[in-house]
C-alpha cells in the first residue's frame, strides 16, 4: 500500500474512532475542550479526507491504466503497439517521448488554466453518454478541435522540432493554432486501420 494511502486509511480509523468516543460519552463536548475536539472530529477530519480522497482520484485519474480500463477504449490502447512511425501515438509511446504511465492523459489534457479539471469533465461526458445516456456514441470523438497548445507543450524550443523542415517555415502558424498539427500529422491512433496494421516484435496488438 502507498505510504500516502496507508495516511488516509489511519486518518478515517482516527476519525471514527473519536466519532464513536463522542457518540458513547456525550458529555466529553461539555467542557471547551471536547467541543473543539468535536469539531474537529466531525468537520475537520472529514473534510479534510474527501479532500485528499478526491486529490487522489484526481491522481489515479492520468494513468493509462485507468483510460483503458473501459472496454471502449481498449482499441485506442491496441494502437501504441502499431509498427508504424507514422502514427503519432506509436511513434510517441514506443520511443518514450511521453511518460508511459500517463500515455493518455499527457496529450488528451489541455495545458491551460484549468485544463485538467476540463479534460476530467469530458472524460466523464464519454463515460455518461456511453454508459448511463440512451443515445451512446458510435465512436469516441473529440469534443474539440485538437489545439496546438497540446503538441508545444512539449515541443515548443525544442531544436528537432523548430529547426526542421517545415516546422521552421510555418513555426508563427503553428504557434497560432492558424494551421493544425494535425494537417500534416493525421495519422494518431489509426483505429479504422488496426485489423490490417502490422505489430510491433515482441508486442501483442
């Protein structure tokens, strides 16, 4: 068990245990004393755990493990293992230019203000529609035009990128959002493709 979760788990035990403590002996909140440890018992505790359980979903919430753990987006997670280099996410996952832990959540998440929260709330929308709504999705699709702002977040100064062709012709446009990433770049997961790619040695597709 993580060092931060086993701290939660005995922060909720000492929670309950002095909720139970007051419950048993209700005078101990007669004096000053106990009505400040009731407080704290039972606002500043609980609180403070929905806190801490929501930071640490929040967490959990990046890891490509999660993304894929719904059987819709399982085809998305098949697409790093593409033995093409053409295909930005197998180019970006097989060759480590991402963390692997957080393969979705690293391009998927908007490098604004708020932008995690936003590209949380989204993520709950395909869980809504496809799971809860009448009317699923055929297929997953953004929300959004994909924004430069993704891809610079990483490339932006690096010299592979600025110094090549024709990145450093069009860099303003790019740095603009004026021309997109993806027009030349439009091969990402290849979906439509999978049943016809070829697997990278050693990985299973």
């Amino acid at each position: 068990m993580p060092l931060e979760s086993a701290g939660i788990f005995i922060l909720i035990a000492v929670t309950i245990l002095l909720i139970v403590a007051l419950i048993l002996r209700p005078g101990l909140s007669d004096a000053v004393s106990g009505k400040i440890l009731s407080f704290v018992a039972l606002f500043i505790l609980p609180v403070t755990l929905a806190l801490a359980g929501f930071d640490q979903h929040m967490e959990q919430s990046k890891s490509t493990q999660f993304c894929l753990s719904c059987h819709v987006m399982e085809q998305h997670g098949r697409s790093v293992h593409i033995d093409d280099q053409n295909y930005i996410v197998a180019a970006h996952f097989q060759n480590r230019r991402i963390p692997r832990e957080q393969l979705c959540y690293t391009c998927h998440t908007h490098y604004a203000m708020f932008g995690g929260v936003q590209s949380k709330l989204n993520g709950l929308k395909h869980l809504w529609v496809n799971y809860i709504s009448p009317i699923a999705e055929e297929k997953i699709e953004l929300y959004e035009p994909y924004h430069n702002r993704e891809c610079l977040h990483c490339h932006d100064g690096a010299r592979s990128f600025e110094e090549s062709e024709p990145h450093n012709i069009m860099l303003e446009e790019l740095k603009s959002n004026e021309t997109s990433c993806l027009d030349c770049h439009n091969l990402v997961h290849g979906l439509d493709n999978l049943d016809k790619a070829t697997w990278r040695a050693g990985e299973k597709g």
